[in-house]
C-alpha cells in the first residue's frame, strides 16, 4: 500500500501521495494544512490533540492509511564516526553514542547510514532524536488512525527528492528557504551528515516589500517573486529592502561551508562542497541563485524534486513548479513507498 509523506512543520502540514505507473511514479494528490500556533514548538508537539485532528483529516479526505513522515532536524543529533567494516555496525555505534548525545542511550533512538570507506573502516552517518520526541510522533499518527511506517531528519528526506542519481555521488549542500525559516543541510554521498536551521524565512522578504511599497501581503509577494534580485535602477530600493534579509543566510550559508570544507584535526577528513541546491518556496525568488552563486563562489541550482518519481519530460504533474518546491520534503518521504525507489 501506498505511504503518503507526511511533513509536519510549526506552520503547517505537508502531506503527499505517490502512485506506482509501471517504472515511474505519477502525483495522486497533496494537500497542506495550516498548524495553529503553538501546536508545534521547534520541532517539539506540543499541542498532540490538534495535530491527531490534522492527520485525522489527511486519512478521511485523502485517504492515507500509511504514512512515511519527518522528525524536526532542530531535535536531531547528527555525527559521522567510523566503524571497523568488520565489526557490527550498530551494536558499535550504540556503544560510542554517550561520546556524541548528552542523553542516556536508553534515552535514544538512532540509526545509521553508511556513506564511504576509508583506511579506517567505514564512515558512517548517525542520526539519533531523544526516544520521547519519536513516541509523541509515533502516538499522534496512532490516534489519528494512520499506521507509521517511518520517521526520518527532514533534511534526509530533502535530500531524496532534490539530489539526481549524478549529484548523490558528490558532497552538495541544500538549501531550504522557507516562509518562516531557512534549512542548510550538506549531503555526502546522498546521506545528510550536517544541518542547521536559522529563524528568517521568505515571510521577512514579503514584510519587507509590504513595508517598502505600501501594498497588500499578495502583492507584496507577487512583486517580490518577479522582480526580486534584478539589477537595474528601477528595482534598486527593492533589492536594497531584500538584501538585508538575503545577506543574513548569505553569511550563513559562507560559515557552514568554511566549517565543513576545513575540519579540525579531530574531524573526519570529508571532501569540499561542490555544489548548492536550493528548494523551498522562496528558492524562486527572481536573481537569487545567481545573487548567491556570485556571493559564495559556487554553482547554484534549483532542485528538481520529482527527479526520483519521474522525468518531467513524461508526466507533468498537477502542481505547479514553484508549489513543488516547498513539497520537497514530503515528496522525499512519499518516494520511500515506490518500488522503484533507489534509496
């Protein structure tokens, strides 16, 4: 059966489905729900009720009995370590796990994923959350009457719908830019190894146009996916209202990249980004990839995140391009339930 993905976030829920159309895949349907303040907290739920009543409704109206969903990367505890490619490889990684997590490992609930070999054995990739985070997840969707088949990072999940068969043999970072937050993550052989979230999303953009040029929030939006970054004297207040915002996930984006790309000597020697992908709903804004790509020095591109589903030269699907974007996420959690799934 079918899992639809599910993606829960502070401001909404995301939710997609996939069916299976012979090797390829093709859009069922999708849906996102607003979350009411206060209901989900920096990953945390905090509200369980309201959410049951959200994923309640996915099941009646969409029929999603099974769910594939994302766990907040903010509670996540990420690390590479490596493993003798003799030895067990989770009985080994549970017994270094107190060196990495401040919690008790009867406490934790991990798993791994293995992302290259080297002379000393095999470098694996640890994603682990406090075991009571995972039982509030895994309670909301049994009272909602959908059966859990899996939890994973957000980031992960990204990372299968935006990385194409090429990309997942290189070291890539992704970049979610969202509404209300900004999502970095670098992957290393299609396997995220680091994340990291900032508070200021596309929302900060359009507060900015709305204040600039005196219009309604629509408008605002409107304007400021049109015209954007584009150089020229007319747009040069615009640019300037934006760039305040947009140099702040600049110099972000240039600090996780100075970290990853020079490891101290008791990291684990990783080989540099090469690329930057980005997603999320503002990841159209007009002139931002080459703003960026001129800024940090690297190639940027718009993901394409049905890559893993099917070849858009065969099937358009019923969502538009720049709504896809910001269902990257749960398109990545949908893909786990196709056959043809590579990963």
């Amino acid at each position: 059966m079918p899992a639809g993905g599910i993606d829960i976030s502070g401001s909404s829920v995301k939710c997609v489905l996939l069916r299976q159309k012979g090797l390829d895949a093709e859009l069922a349907s999708f849906m996102e729900t607003p979350v009411p303040s206060g209901a989900v907290v920096a990953g945390d739920i905090e509200e369980p009720g309201k959410i049951v009543d959200i994923l309640r409704s996915l099941r009646l109206r969409l029929g999603v009995h099974y769910a594939a969903a994302s766990l907040s990367e903010r509670k996540a505890y990420l690390y590479q370590t490596v493993v003798p490619e003799s030895a067990d490889f989770r009985a080994a990684v549970e017994s270094d796990l107190e060196e990495h997590i401040p919690l008790p490992p009867g406490e934790v609930i991990f798993d791994f994923e293995p992302v290259r070999r080297s002379e000393e054995g095999m470098v694996l990739s640890v994603t682990a959350y406090a075991r009571r985070i995972v039982q509030t997840y895994e309670k909301v969707f049994r009272e909602a009457g959908i059966v859990l088949r899996s939890l994973e990072v957000e980031s992960q999940a990204l990372a299968r719908a935006a990385l194409s068969p090429t990309d997942r043999k290189k070291t890539l970072m992704l970049i979610d830019f969202g509404r209300r937050t900004t999502r970095i993550a670098i992957a290393e052989n299609g396997v995220v190894a680091f994340t990291a979230t900032l508070d200021v999303g596309g929302d900060t953009l359009t507060s900015a146009a709305m204040k600039l040029l005196n219009v309604p929030e629509p408008e605002a939006e409107r304007i400021k996916n049109e015209k954007g970054f584009l150089m020229n004297e007319e747009n040069k207040d615009l640019v300037e209202a934006l760039m305040t915002t947009v140099s702040v996930v600049k110099d972000e984006v240039a600090k996780h990249l100075a970290y990853w790309n020079a490891p101290g000597v008791h990291d684990l020697p990783r080989k540099n980004v090469e690329k930057i992908i980005l997603c999320g709903g503002n990841a159209n804004l007009r002139g931002f990839p080459e703003y960026l790509e001129g800024a940090i020095g690297l190639p940027v591109s718009i993901a394409d995140v049905w890559s893993g589903a099917f070849s858009l030269d065969a099937y358009v699907p019923a969502m538009p391009f720049q709504t896809s974007l910001e269902y990257a996420t749960a398109i990545g959690l949908a893909e786990r339930s196709l056959t043809t799934a590579q990963w």
